[in-house]
C-alpha cells in the first residue's frame, strides 16, 4: 500500500532563472566531472550547484554548506517559485529506443516514509559511501532536489488515463529536451477530486525501486535521525516524506543492459578463460559485433552473453556465451531464490566473473577489475585501444525479472539496471518544514 501525498512544489521561475534546460541536470550519480562543469557553465541557477556542488571536489567529506545555503538563497530571491497549491505533478517522458518513439507517463508526489503500510520494495544493494555522502546533502539542504524512480503495477491504466484528461489540454509547466534527446514535460495537477482519485488507486499498489536505492535508504535515516534529536515535521512537506516518481510498469517503461570492461586482472589470458568458459557455457564464435549483437537478441530467453578480448592473439575476436541448462545446477548459485538464479547478470557476476576469474562480491562492490558502460560500441572501442582487457556484453534485466526478484525477497546484483531515460534533476523542488 502507497500512502502518497500533493504538495506544494518548488518549481524554476523562468522569468528569473531563464531557459529551463539551462538549469536542469542528469542525476548525481550521472554526472561526470565534464557534465558538472558544463552545468555550472550554463546557468548560476543550474540546480547541480545543489546536488552534486564543486565543493565535494575540494572536500571529499563536505558538509556541503554551499549547496544547502544556494538552495535558500534561490528560494529567497525568487529563483524558485512555489505553488500556490498542493499538487501532484504529471511527469511525462518521449524518448527514442533504436528508431522507437515511446512515451512513459509518471507523478511527483511524495511518499510517506513512516506509515509501515506503505511497501517499498528494493531490488538492489547500496554502499555505505554514496549513503554518507547524500545524507550530508540532505542535512544542508533540509529538502529534495531529485527525484527517485517508483515503479508500481496497474493493468487498468487508471491513473494514466485519469492524468490524460487533465494534461491535454494544458501547456506544461516545464518541457525541456535532455542531453540525449529525451523530451520531458511536467504539469502541476491540483484539483482535489482527480488528487483524492489518485491517492485511492495507490494506496493498492506495492511501490518498487527502480532508481535512487541510495537515496531512499537515506532518507529513511534522515528521519529517524530527526526524530531521534526531537525534531517533528511542521507541515505536508518534512523529513517523513520523501519526493518521489511512480510509473507505472504495466504500461512499459525501457531498462537498458548495463555492460562489464574488465581491467587490471594479473595473468589474464582470453584464451584460457574461453577454455574454462566451454564447461558451463556453448562457445560460439562470431564475425562481427553486430552479428554477435543479432545473437544475442535472438537467444535473450537461453542466458546468453557477449565477449570480446581485442581482435588478436588466442581468444580474439567475437564470442557468445550460452549456458548450458545443466549449470544452473552449480553450487556457486545456490543460496539464492529461483528469480535470483534466473537473471543474467548474476549468472555472470557469479559463473563467469567470480568462478572463473576471482572476481567476487567484495572486488565488485569496490569496483576493483570491472567498470560498467551502457554503450556496446564504446566497450568495444576502449578495449581496442588496450584501456581494458576485456569486454562481457548483457541483454537487459526485463520488468518482470526485478518485480519476481524483489518480491521474492533478494536484492539484485550491483548495476543490473538501467532505465532510461534518466529522471532529469531540478524539475521540482521540495522543501521541509521542520520544528526543532
């Protein structure tokens, strides 16, 4: 059960701080150092001064008081503007996926982190730095900048149909074209009737993560550490409720694989590996990438994966990888639910990466052999130009697979999704109310 909640947002005034795609960025966690200077570059109002500040680049532990005091400053001078209302804001995306126009509609609201009613189910693991690092943000700011990525089920379509009475004819409030070609567009939904409306038809749905693991574990220590100092929350938006986006699953949204580059490994040899590869795995060679991406694609149900090592010496050029049946059997994977067992990418972090090659959890977590890419192409180019030893190639985790999973009770392995498009950061802004 979703208790979710309208409120009254923080929106950019355009007539202050100018051409939202000026102002708006990729998530944190998306944002290279390039992309953070080209951010500040484009607006002084560009809300990465709050959510990923220069000062963490001199101050690895900071405290972050530059983006806590920029966020009220922006909201002093008129930057931010509020609405007048409580509201939930429709968040609709339009996107393209190899040629495919699609449209994914979403609500900003805020979740209820108290109400043990209301279930939300992770699928991921988190790390305790990125954990630290963003509730230092939240002890700044006292508010959210982001949004985090609910997925929730409803075949009827209700609230998608119900938002698209209220949207079609009105201009968005903000509509802005990302950095890759995405279009996203938000409206401020008020009216009572369609809020209760929306309210009910969640409070039947179970909410998963999708992204922002992270960031809801923090939350949820936010407030327990504000409770713990005495603190209570001084209106609808506080510390016991978080900013969220929910779309819904039934109506399709896009996960993209998430890729493995292999460095820095003594003794690697590609050959060798194939070898050993051959008793759980059917090795088949391939002429080209995109041969080796048709297969792939085409045995998406048989667990299937992609290897390339460089083009020369043993063990060059284009590999499948296609598990045997029989090696679901092996040890290495028991312990765990079936769904658990089922998805591609632990059959590779634990058959390939950790059987194989000594690479287990903890060198994954600490990223010490494996770093992650969602481009085929750009793996393939890296590995060419001897940055890495070696690249192992994905077909996405499916919808279906993370809602088995998480309601089996398991948590995914590290990066085993990637939606796309990313929710842009600074579209809506929530500010607690706080009495201390």
């Amino acid at each position: 059960m979703a208790q979710i909640y309208p409120f009254q947002g923080f929106l950019y005034n355009q007539a202050v701080a100018g051409d939202p795609k000026n102002v708006v960025a990729q998530p944190y966690d998306k944002t290279s150092p390039a992309m953070q200077d080209e951010y500040y570059a484009r607006s002084p109002y560009n809300v990465v001064r709050v959510t990923l500040n220069k000062e963490k680049r001199e101050d690895a532990g900071t405290s972050y008081p530059d983006a806590g005091a920029t966020f009220r400053k922006w909201i002093a001078e008129g930057v931010l503007a509020q609405e007048s209302r409580p509201a939930v804001f429709p968040y609709y995306q339009e996107y393209a996926v190899d040629g495919e126009k699609r449209l994914q509609r979403g609500f900003i609201a805020l979740l209820d982190l108290e109400d043990p009613g209301s279930a939300v189910i992770p699928h991921e693991n988190t790390l305790a730095a990125p954990k630290q690092d963003r509730l230092q943000l939240l002890r700044s700011v006292e508010g959210n900048e982001d949004l985090i990525y609910m997925l929730y089920s409803d075949e009827a379509l209700a609230i998608d149909k119900l938002m698209d009475r209220h949207v079609a004819s009105k201009p968005p409030a903000v509509e802005v074209t990302d950095e890759f070609g995405a279009t996203h567009r938000v409206w401020a939904l008020s009216d009572p009737a369609a809020l209760e409306e929306m309210q009910a038809a969640m409070k039947a749905r179970d909410l998963f993560i999708a992204d922002g693991h992270h960031r809801f574990e923090t939350a949820v220590n936010f407030m327990r550490e504000c409770r713990a100092k005495g603190w209570a929350p001084g209106g609808a938006e506080s510390f016991n409720r978080r900013m969220v986006t929910c779309f819904n699953i039934a109506a399709g949204v896009t996960i993209l694989a998430t890729h493995r580059l292999l460095r820095d490994l003594a003794g690697f040899d590609a050959a060798a590996f194939l070898g050993k590869a051959g008793e759980r795995f059917a090795v088949e060679s391939a002429a080209t990438a995109e041969e080796l991406w048709r297969k792939m694609a085409e045995g998406r149900d048989g667990h299937v994966f992609g290897f390339y090592a460089g083009n020369g010496g043993d063990g060059g050029g284009f590999h499948l990888l296609r598990l045997k049946p029989e090696a679901l059997g092996d040890a290495a994977l028991q312990g765990h639910s079936g769904p658990w067992r089922e998805l591609d990418v632990s059959i590779l972090h634990t058959l390939l990466l950790g059987r194989l090659l000594g690479i287990d959890e903890r060198k994954l977590a600490e990223q010490s052999n494996i770093d992650y890419a969602r481009s085929r192409e750009a793996c393939v180019e890296r590995v060419d130009a001897g940055k890495y030893q070696a690249a192992f190639f994905l077909n996405p985790t499916t919808s279906q697979q993370l809602q088995r999973v998480s309601l089996a009770g398991e948590r995914m392995p590290q990066k085993s999704t990637d939606f796309f498009p990313k929710l842009l950061t600074g579209l809506v802004f929530m500010q607690m109310k706080i009495k201390k």
